[in-house]
C-alpha cells in the first residue's frame, strides 16, 4: 500500500474533543446501520435507469453489501485496504460503498467521466488495489480504460458491471465476483477515527487531492442539521456517486430513514416525474439542475410543491436561481461547503427568501469560521476576508502531507481559499474566490492543469485559464493563450489535444482567446483578475448585442 500522511485528527478551537462535546459516536458507521436496520430497514431505495433499473430496500442492501464485503476478503483484501469505485448510480454501485463501510475497507468513489489517466493517478496516490467499474455507461465504452489501468498496474484486479469478455485476467464480472460469498462477512474491525472514505477533489493543483473521510467526520455529516426537520422526508439522488454530494445522497437515508429515488444520468423530465409522483420532499444539486427542472415544470405543468429543500452549491448560486425556483414550488436553500468540509453552512426553508437568495446560511452546529487577511491575521467581525473552517465534518487531511502542510494550519483549521463574512443577521456571506479553479456546473477545474495541457501543444507560448459566466452551467472554461510564432490554434484543435492527452472533457476550453500578449503584475506574474474582467465584459457586450 502506498505510505499516506498521518492522520489530521481534529478538534475544536476550544481544544475539546468532537467525543466531549457530543459530536463524535464510539462505533462505525457500518455498525451504526446494522443499529438502524430494525427501524429503518423497510425504506424503499429505487434506481431509475434505462440500461439498470432495480428496485430494493435498505435492509435487502445491506444483506447484499456483507456478502460483496466476504468477496472482497475472498479475493484477498484486508481492513483498511482501498478499493475504487467507477460505476453510476446503480444499485452494485450502493452496495459496494456499504460494503466497504461493513467490512472495513476504504472506499474511493471516482467520477464517471474521468479516464484512465486521472483514475489511475489516484489509484497509485491512496493505495488502492482494486477497482469496481461499469464497462459501459451512456456513450461511454470503459474497455480501454480498464485495459490501460490493468497494463499500467494501477488496478491488481478489476470487478466490472457489464461483463468483461475480451477483458485482461486480471478483471472478473460482477455476477463472478459476487458468486464467491459463501457466507456475509463479519463486521470489520475497524474503529470510528478510521479512514472510511477518500474522495478526490480537483483545486489549485493539476493533480487531485484525497481528502480522508473517517467513519465519524463522515458520519457527523450524514446526520449534520443540513436539512431542516420534516414530519416525512423522501429523497431524489441526482448527483453521481463519485462526487461528495452523490456519496452523502447515496448513504443518507441509512442514517435517517427514508425513501431515496434515483437517477443514474441526469435528466430533468425523468426528475421532476419523479417528484410529482412520489411527493419527493428534499434533494441537492447545482443550479444546473434547478434550472433546467423549472424549465420543465412550467412546459409540462407538473407539480413540485412537495419539495420543501431543494439545497443548491457547488458553485456560484445567483440570487434569481433560487427565486425563480419559488415559482414552481421548489424551495431552495444555498449552502456553503467542499469535498474537505462538506457542510460548512446552509440556509434553512424558514430562513427570509431575501437570506436564501443572497447567503449561504447560518453555519452548522459545532463549525467554526475565522476570517483573516493576508498576513493571516484576524479580521474583525462583519468585514471579508480568507475563510479558515473548522468542525466535525472536516477531513482528516490529504492523502499527502506536503498538501496538509499548505491547507491545515495547527490541525484545526482549514484554509477554503474562499473570501467571506458573516452578515449583520449570522448568515454567511461568500464575496471571492482565491482557489484558481472554473466551478463548471459543480465540478471544480483545476486551471494550472487545463493550462499545462494547453502549453504541451507546440502551437502555444503561454495559457491562462479563468471562467467565464453562463447562465446554465454557471461557469464555462476560457483558456487566454498566446501563440508560437507563426502558429494558428483554434477550438478544435484544444478538443483534438485534450482528447489526445486522455483529459475528461469538461476540462477543454470552451472559449479561446488569442491574445498578443499576458497583462502581468511589475513582478511578471500573469493578472488573471483583468483577464477575468475582459472575459466578463465581452461576454455581457455580446448578450445585449
């Protein structure tokens, strides 16, 4: 196994304990929902799918996800060992997390549309010796990654949803791997400050970092004061697995109790269907998605009404998103957080409308936030500055400890790059950016790696990358570049070289910008604020031409 960083185990400000202060439970969260299974085991969980649709309960998952647990024993894991998972939201996809959380292994959800580049980079990065991957999703063949990932020796051995004829030996069906239970598994002896999840999350850097969930920063989260009480709470899962919203959405409803529906692509009609047909009370997205539902609400007259928190993030949240949402019912509510510390703040449904339209709420019970300037020194209540977090939902660190040594400071607060304050009323207020990331309908884009892989392409001198405004995905990839003398560089060649160098697609530019030359500070460094404000300004010239 790869040597990881120690462990982060953080506390309050206060140097208590997240145990002393009540935060903290003393068991794991696999035996915290065999606990829950008596009470809660009859909720119905439905994946909606058009390739794998199934329906079961949450006490038939977990019978299935101890046997997955006794056949990854089978095949030679052991506690502790890390397991990836690329799959959509599919009931083998659920299982296999539960699995991990039964029998003591780490899980590590990856995002669908990444390739064999980025997976295997995190595969090597935490450890990890097996993979559990569709073979086929959407338009999407995963043969060649899985072959690429297996010749590189990134995966020891690959369990595929799909079947796997033509496949390496070191890969084995579903069905086939599965079949090797005998028996379930025993709960894994694993203890609640153990590492449980390792979700990786793109920033600053080119490469992503693994931020460790333990079984109790996670699991403070699934029962965190996100949402606000409900006499009934049924829930509608839209975002992938492989990102944090898609885990917490995928494991909530052990921890809570309730019916989950399921989406394993996006697809507004099918999401507000099912809304309107099962009286669907809560879920979470990215305005992406909220718009596009009360596009569809409106043409298709469906009602929404019972959607009493629908909790936007992941990226800039405009005021009309939220009050457009109204119109059709949906209540929504903004939140502030990240993969590192996902909750940080929410706004409730009783909060004013003009406070869930403009803030990110109040923050969760037991975080606390510092603002600070510059030099890192405290600022004074009310006025912006760099945003350091701390609370129980916070990660125990990165997979490597040159990273924690940038972002953690005294192993009790974490650096978001995010520039704030807190209102006059408590409510968090979100002013600035200093991570140099495009939140891309949620995903974050790293801006250094889309402008090292522009500057391998013989025609490009130099690249800046910063995000430019738009109303659907909220931000889009702008890459400013300029060129080698007598070159010529145009959209579809970024696309013909993004693809080349096997980088997902949301991270080609989507606007390019042949400039003479960079606006620099007296120092040299490239001014990407003015870029920012040209691309701004050109884009608004050419929405009101």
């Amino acid at each position: 196994m790869t040597s990881q960083a120690p462990l982060i185990l953080h506390r309050s400000p206060s140097g208590a304990s997240w145990y002393d202060l009540g935060y903290y439970k003393a068991d794991t969260l696999g035996r915290r929902i065999e606990e829950n299974m008596p009470r809660w085991g009859g909720h119905k969980l439905e994946f909606n799918s058009a390739t794998k649709p199934s329906r079961t309960t949450l006490a038939e998952a977990w019978e299935k996800a101890k046997r997955v647990a006794a056949s990854l024993l089978a095949i030679g894991m052991k506690p502790g060992d890390r397991f990836a998972v690329q799959a959509p939201c599919w009931e083998e996809c659920l299982v296999s997390y539960l699995a991990g959380l039964h029998g003591g292994f780490v899980i590590v959800p990856v995002v669908g549309i990444l390739g064999a580049k980025e997976v295997g980079y995190m595969m090597r990065n935490c450890g990890a010796r097996v993979l559990i991957c569709a073979r086929a999703f959407r338009n999407r063949d995963y043969t060649a990654a899985i072959q690429e990932l297996v010749a590189d020796g990134s995966a020891e051995r690959v369990v595929v949803i799909g079947g796997c004829e033509g496949l390496p030996d070191a890969c084995e069906s579903w069905e086939t791997f599965v079949a090797r239970a005998s028996a379930p598994a025993p709960a894994g002896p694993n203890r609640p400050d153990d590492v449980a999840l390792i979700l990786y999350t793109s920033g600053t850097t080119a490469d992503p970092k693994g931020a460790r969930h333990t079984h109790n920063t996670l699991g403070f989260e699934l029962v965190a004061d996100t949402y606000a009480p409900e006499p009934v709470s049924i829930g509608l899962g839209i975002m992938p697995p492989g990102h944090t919203a898609g885990t917490l959405m995928f494991l909530r409803p052990f921890f809570g109790g309730e019916d989950c529906y399921f989406l394993d692509e996006w697809n507004a009609e099918a999401a507000c269907r099912l809304i309107d047909k099962h009286k669907i009370t809560r879920s979470s997205a990215t305005p992406f998605h909220l718009v596009q539902m009360t596009e569809v609400a409106e043409r298709l007259k469906l009602d929404l009404s019972s959607m009493k928190t629908f909790i936007v993030g992941a990226t800039n949240v405009t005021p009309e998103v939220v009050e457009n949402g109204l119109k059709y019912g949906i209540v929504s509510c903004r939140c502030y957080g990240s993969t590192e510390h996902p909750t940080v703040s929410a706004s409730k449904t009783f909060d004013p409308p003009h406070k869930r339209a403009f803030t990110d709420g109040k923050l969760l019970m037991g975080v606390t936030l510092r603002f600070v300037d510059d030099d890192g020194k405290d600022l004074p209540p009310g006025v912006e500055g760099e945003i350091l977090s701390n609370g129980p939902d916070l990660c125990a660190g990165y997979t490597d400890a040159a990273r924690n040594a940038e972002t953690f400071i005294d192993d009790v607060w974490y650096r978001t790059g995010d520039v704030g304050r807190i209102d006059e009323d408590g409510f968090l207020v979100i002013t600035d950016r200093k991570k140099d990331i495009v939140i891309r309908g949620g995903e974050n884009i790293s801006s250094r790696e889309v402008e090292e892989a522009l500057c391998r392409h013989p025609a490009v001198y130099e690249a800046a990358v910063v995000p430019y405004p738009d109303p659907l995905m909220q931000e889009r990839v702008c890459a400013f570049i300029t060129l080698t003398p007598q070159a010529t560089f145009s959209l579809d060649d970024a696309r013909a070289h993004f693809s080349a160098l096997g980088l997902a697609k949301q991270k080609t530019p989507e606007r390019l910008e042949v400039i003479a030359e960079m606006p620099r500070t007296p120092i040299g460094k490239i001014k990407k604020s003015d870029l920012k404000t040209l691309i701004r300004r050109k884009v608004a010239e050419e929405t009101a031409a």
